[in-house]
C-alpha cells in the first residue's frame, strides 16, 4: 500500500488528509535493485498485503483503490467517494480528483475543490507555503 498525506482545500475550507492506495506494494523498487534477501522481503510483504486487502474486498488489480480520511484521525475513512453523505461536495470531488490523479500526487499537494470545479482561475497555494512567506 501507498500512502501519501494531501492537503484538500475548498472554499473556506483546509483539511489535511492521507490517502491510501488499497494495492498491496509493488514486488520491485522504484530503482531497480534489490538484494536477494530484499526480494524474498517483499515478496512476503505483497503476499500478506494481497491476502488481507483481497478478503475485505479489494480488487489489488492495480488501478487506484484509494480509501480517504482526515489527517487528524477524528473522522470517517472509506475508499467510497460518495460515501461521504450529507450533501457534502469537498471531500466526494476531492475523493474523486485523488483517485483519478493518483500517479501525479506526491506529498503535501494541494488538492484544491473549487479549483477542479472551475470556480477559480487559479488553484490554491499550500498553507505551508503560505505561511512560509
């Protein structure tokens, strides 16, 4: 599993959240080299990964199966981005956009709402950018 740890923002709105790729982990390193021992590793790992996310559901068919929740921990988690209920718009367009942008987010994007529903011009900065400045 892949885990990367987002910021959603929306219209008055900054959530940190974490992300997770329901996939059991890649058998390979990103860079290629593995020891022996490290393979044999990995292998196991995948294995018990596939074993437990396969009894709960999961396809591990390699395509985006990305479960969402707060950062904080103090709220709902699910993989369902119309689980959400409520009427709520943030976190099912934000669910949705993670989903289908998977390979091109990395740690601390910003995922911004109103941005990927047209309703800005230009996405939010980061918080932590901002601050920063």
């Amino acid at each position: 599993m892949q885990a990367k740890a987002l910021e959603i923002r929306d219209e008055g709105t900054f959530i940190p959240a974490l992300a997770v790729n329901m996939n059991p982990r890649p058998l390979y390193p990103q860079n290629g080299s593995m020891t022996e021992d490290e393979f044999r590793a990995s292998v196991e790992a995948s294995s018990a990964q596939r074993y437990l996310l396969r009894r709960c559901g999961y396809p591990c068919d390699g395509r985006p199966n990305v479960i969402v929740t707060r950062l904080s921990g103090d709220g709902k988690a699910t993989n369902d981005p119309y689980g959400w209920g409520g009427g709520a718009r943030t976190f099912p367009v934000a669910h949705n956009y993670i989903i289908d942008h998977w390979d091109e987010l990395k740690d601390g994007d910003v995922v911004d709402v109103s941005f990927i529903l047209g309703e800005t011009k230009e996405p939010k900065v980061s918080e932590r950018v901002e601050v920063a400045l």
